[in-house]
C-alpha cells in the first residue's frame, strides 16, 4: 500500500508541477478532446459486453499514445484519468484505490514518452509527415511508454504477492504480443491524427471491433476459469478431459487422473474464517500449476477438491507425481495473519484402460481411491487395485484339492484388497 500511495503522490506532484508551467493552446485541447471522445466511444461501444473480473486488458493506449506524442507531457497525465473515471463509472465499479493507481501508472507512463519524444523530435508534426526518424522515435516512445508502465504494475503485483516470480509478472506471450498490437495502434492513430483530425473518424471502428473482440476472448476466458484460483472450473475442466481422453483412446497412450482432497479443510475455515480459506486455496492451486506440466488438465472440482488429468502418465509416474504433490504441499506455509497455515493432502488415483475408459469410471475410481485414502488417515495417496484375471476352468483347482495344492500364488491374496495405499517411504516412490 505504501508502493502504491507513492506512485499515486508522485503523478499528482508532477500534474502539479506540469500544470503550473503549461502554456495551454486551442488547437491542443481540441486534440486532446478529440482523442478522449474517441476513448469515450471505445468504452461505450464496449460497455455492454461488462469487463472481466480482475486484471484484464484494453486497447485504450490507442488513444493514450497519441496524447503523448502530439501533444505536452501533462495532456498525457490527465488522459488515463479522464478514460479510467468512465471506466469506473459507466463500465464497472472496481476497487478505487487499483483504479487510482492504475490511472497514475499509465499517467507516468505516458509523460516519459512524452517527454522522451519531444526530446528526440522537437517539432511532432514531422511525425505526421511520414519522416523515417520521426516515425522511429515514435516507437522508441512507445516501447518507453509499454515499458515503465509493465515496471509500475508488476513491481505492485510483486509487492502484493512476494512470493510470485518476476516473470509471472512480467513476461507473457500474449502479453507481449497485446502490447506490441497496442504500440502498432498508436502511432498508426498518432500518424492520422497529426494529419487531419477528421481521420479519427476512420481509425475508430478498427480499434473499437478489436476492443470487443478482446474483450469477449477475455471473458470467454474467465467463464472457464474459477475466480478463487485461477484454475479450470468443473465444466471447462471436464471438456478438456473428454478430449484427451478421445486422443488417448484413439492413438493407445496411457492417461492417468488424480481427485486432490484438502485434509480437514472445514478447520481452516472455522478457525481463520472463509478469507483465508480462499487464500489456502490459492496457494495450493499455485502449487498444483508449478509442479504439473504445461499439459497436464488441472481444475478445481468444488469445494476443497482438485482435478488433475496426466496425458500419457503410466501407473509409476502417476504415483510419484500424485506423491510429490503431497510432500510440496504438506510442507507450504501460508501466512494468514500473525500464523503460518500448514495443510496436507488426499489424492486418489486413476488409470486409463485399467479403471476405466471413459471420463467417469475414472472419476468412480479415484474417487473411491480418495474415500480409502481418508479412511487410512488421511495425507497419502491410493490406488484402485485391479482384481487379478479370472482363471480357466481347466486351471482352477478342484473343490477336493487339499490346500497345500491350490495353484494360486502364496504372495498373493486370495481376496485382493479395494484399494491399494501408496507408502510414502517405499523404494519404489522415492521422495522428490
């Protein structure tokens, strides 16, 4: 939070000190409320698609970027106020201090390029001119602008969540790919704009059909994802099992499906309240992400309860994968308030072809597996054990056979157990 007020006190000494200074001119206000009335119908033509909940993105810099290449650095500071006020008020109301903050960032961010851009090309309307150098210093700009306004926000991210990597934070391919998608539309509306403000008119529609259709891949997104963890959901979650499992069936590989209980999860509610019970939740589920592989299916089933589909996993690494999940999280801390939060974990698992084929036998299996899993004690894992092959009639031996004669194996039981816990200190599972 004191991050955050910082950078918030910092944009407002600096419109301050901007404001005092400015030599305000008509044709820059007409410029600067043509760009926000281009905003504006942005975020009107988009409001009835809503916004998704939590960090999303927008194509606003459009028109944000322009401000800061045609016009004084202070335009640039009060244009992400003017846009993200309408965003608060007409679109969706959301935390005001991350609105705040997110305004300031974007504000500082601009005013850097600006300045940077009036520094390297002191007359803006070469810009418009088509001058190779001008056009050049307008991407530096920009990249200056992407880049200081990436630095702001994930250096908030990492202060709310230290235990998040800085490339989570920073590094992402759509990301990337967004803002160089964005930088592209704002020097190209830049470029129109120093030309005749009347080609506003054929820039908008371009920017507000790619404005709606992010925002609906956005939320698309977020109706498959669950909000508390980030994960799958149950029904997006059980789509893309069908199709692996159809893959699997088709092309003969080995699958595996784990169900992933939290021990004693009601506790934690009842002790430290539902709040931190959605942050254990968090925390496990970020647990699942960093030791899973990039294609595995992993969702959250309800409750305290995890999915996790292993395309081409066998019966051995089905075990030491669901076993290594529940050492890494049985040795999580998670502060919630002045205590550490420790938990452990049940995990039933399933295999493909020897519990089941198809999506819901496997669900039966390893949820059975689960259920004896808790039954033992809890924290460990189990798996369904496989009823041995019925012999042929000639094989079997006869009713008058004397014990000492039956042909069945002395190491193994007549009657197979359910369910077969995996021991945590077997050779055969050593500890990651």
């Amino acid at each position: 939070m004191i991050y955050l007020c910082a950078i918030v006190a910092i944009d407002l000494c600096v419109i301050a000190l901007l404001t005092a200074s400015a030599d305000v001119r008509w044709p820059d206000l007409v410029t600067f409320g043509a760009l926000m009335a281009c905003g504006a119908v942005c975020i009107e033509a988009s409001r009835r698609l809503g916004m998704p909940a939590g960090v999303s993105r927008d194509l606003l810099s459009a028109w944000w970027l322009p401000v800061a290449l045609l016009l004084p650095p202070v335009y640039a500071l009060f244009s992400p106020i003017v846009l993200h006020l309408l965003l608060q008020v007409r679109v969706r109301a959301t935390v005001l201090y991350r609105r705040v903050f997110s305004a300031a960032a974007i504000g500082l961010a601009g005013c850097a390029a600006s300045f940077a851009f009036h520094w390297l090309v002191p007359d803006p309307g070469r810009l418009s001119r088509g001058w190779p150098v001008a056009i050049v210093c307008a991407v530096v700009a920009a990249v200056l602008f992407a880049l200081v306004n990436i630095a702001l926000i994930a250096v908030a991210a990492h202060t709310a969540d230290p235990e998040s990597s800085w490339r989570e934070n920073v590094w992402n391919k759509e990301s990337v790919l967004l803002d160089v998608v964005e930088l592209c539309l704002g020097v190209t509306v830049s470029i129109c704009c120093g030309l005749n403000l009347a080609l506003l008119l054929f820039t908008l529609p371009p920017v507000v059909l790619l404005q709606r259709s992010l925002l609906h891949a956005q939320l698309q997104a977020a109706a498959r994802t669950d909000p508390k963890t980030g994960l799958l959901n149950a029904a997006a979650w059980q789509r893309e099992a069908d199709t692996e499992i159809v893959r699997a069936r088709r092309s003969g590989e080995t699958l595996a499906l784990l169900i992933i209980d939290i021990d004693h999860f009601k506790r934690v509610n009842d002790a430290h309240g539902h709040l931190v019970g959605d942050q254990v939740l968090a925390a496990v589920a970020a647990m699942l992400r960093a030791q899973l592989r990039d294609y595995d299916v992993v969702g959250r089933f309800g409750g305290e309860e995890f999915v996790v589909l292993l395309p081409a996993a066998d019966h051995r690494e089905a075990r030491q994968i669901a076993e290594r999940l529940r050492v890494r999280i049985g040795h999580m801390a998670i502060p919630a308030d002045d205590a550490l939060i420790q938990v452990t974990i049940s995990v039933g698992v399933a295999l493909m072809s020897v519990h089941g084929d198809d999506l819901i036998d496997l669900l039966t299996a390893a949820d059975l597996a689960l259920y004896r899993a808790k039954e033992l004690g809890r924290d460990r894992v189990c798996m369904p054990v496989v009823p041995p092959p019925a012999a042929p009639p000639e094989a079997r031996p006869s009713a008058s056979a004397p014990p000492h004669l039956s042909q069945t194996d002395p190491q193994t039981p007549t009657m197979p157990m359910p369910m077969q816990p995996v021991d945590p200190g077997h050779p055969n599972h050593p500890q990651p």
